[in-house]
C-alpha cells in the first residue's frame, strides 16, 4: 500500500544551524505535499506545504523542496531557534477514487539547543 | 474566531464503557476527519466524511463509529469493541478533499 518514510526519527541541532527533514514516498500519484509542526500535547499546525507543480517554496525561515521523479521530498528551516522544537510530520496525498488519501510520514522530533 | 475546538482535552473511562469525543468546527468546511495517533508514530486515520449525512471507513475504523448530522459537528464514538482504545485523537477539517486539512488540539482519552 502506500507508504510514506521519513527521516530522522530525532535530530538535535544548535541554535542558528540548518535542519532538514526527508521524506518518500510510494505513491507515484500523490500531488501535494503538507508539512505539519506538533508540539506537546496538541495538534498538528500546517507549516508550509508544496504542490506537485513546484519544485520548490519557501515561506520566511522554511522552505520546501520536491524531487517527483526520485518521489522525494524534504523540509529546510534555517538559523532555528529554540521554539521551533517540536515533532514534525511530512505527508502526501494520492488519488483515490473517492477520496485523495491523505499518508502520514512517522514523525521527526526536532530539538534546538540553546 | 475560526477554528477546530475538541472537547474534553482529557477523559478516562473504564474498560467495556462507550465513550463519544466532540468535534466542532466554524470553518464552514465541507470535509471532516478522524485520526488516532499513538506515541511514536505517525496519524492514523479512523474515518472522514465529506458532506454532511456521508461518512466513510478510513484505515483502522474496527471499534469506532461516527455521525455527520450537521456541517459543524462530527463526533466520534469509542467503543467496547475497540481492543486498544487508550490515543490521542485528532480531529481535523478541510474546505473540501483538495484543500489542506486543518486539526483541533486533539483530546487524550486513557481507559482502564
């Protein structure tokens, strides 16, 4: 079925470095790309996301690439700061016959240290 | 102020109980959702719905049932059947299935 990994499960960066989260995907259908940012105890926040057309989208600090044809993709955010700790998860969604299934990637936790 | 409000943020109930956990939105989305989601791992969906009156089984549906009987609310019943019932529940909406899904701040339940 399909699938979506992503990569790493943690990743402990210093304040003012670059992260960067990976993920791919199996389903060579899907055509939009959210990435949602989780902190404790509530729910996922769209962050940024990118749609099959585009190779690439940056909002401020984030910034989403897309590679179709190797079916990855990968989030970027630049100069962190502490409150950008959190657990982030890619997605994509493919296309059903009556509903474009939305597929969760397992989750990066991100921690920025001071 | 817009948004996806769920309520309680915590419940506990004992084993064999049903238990229903409320979903509300005043978006004005068309599109609905239910997502389970456990430590660790990514967001499992439990059902959708689409319009009102309409709903339908996502991946792990066993154990849990839904209603849609108006655009704002979309409630979602645990029940006895559902072996492994302790989660976190999300709850999530769109405009319609091709726009992005927005999510509430998700309700813990622990049943014993």
């Amino acid at each position: 079925g399909e699938n979506v990994e992503q990569h790493p499960s943690t990743l402990s960066v210093q304040e003012g470095d670059s992260a960067v989260i990976k993920c791919t995907y199996s389903d060579s259908a899907s055509n939009y790309f959210p990435w949602y940012k989780q902190e404790l105890g509530k729910g996922p926040q769209l962050i940024i996301d990118i749609r099959s057309n585009v190779g690439e989208k940056k909002d401020q600090r984030i910034a989403v690439t897309l590679n179709k044809t190797a079916k990855h993709f990968s989030l970027h955010i630049t100069e962190t700061q502490p409150e950008d700790s959190a657990v982030y998860f890619c997605a994509a969604r493919g296309l059903k016959t009556s509903y474009d299934k939305v597929i969760f990637g397992p989750g990066t936790s991100l921690s920025v240290i001071p | 102020d817009g948004g996806i409000t769920q309520s309680p943020k915590y419940l506990f109930r004992k084993e064999g109980q049903n238990v229903t956990l409320s979903c509300e939105q005043n978006l004005n989305h068309d599109a609905m959702y239910w997502y389970r989601q456990d430590p660790g791992q990514g967001l499992r969906l439990i059902y959708y719905s689409q319009i009102v009156n309409d709903f339908q089984k996502g991946d792990i549906a066993e154990g849990y049932s839904v209603s849609r009987e108006k655009k704002e609310s979309f409630p979602l019943t645990v029940t006895s059947a559902q072996k492994n019932p302790t989660a976190f529940y999300l709850c999530a909406s769109s405009r319609d299935r091709n726009y992005e899904q927005y999510f509430g701040p998700g309700t813990r339940l622990t049943v014993t």
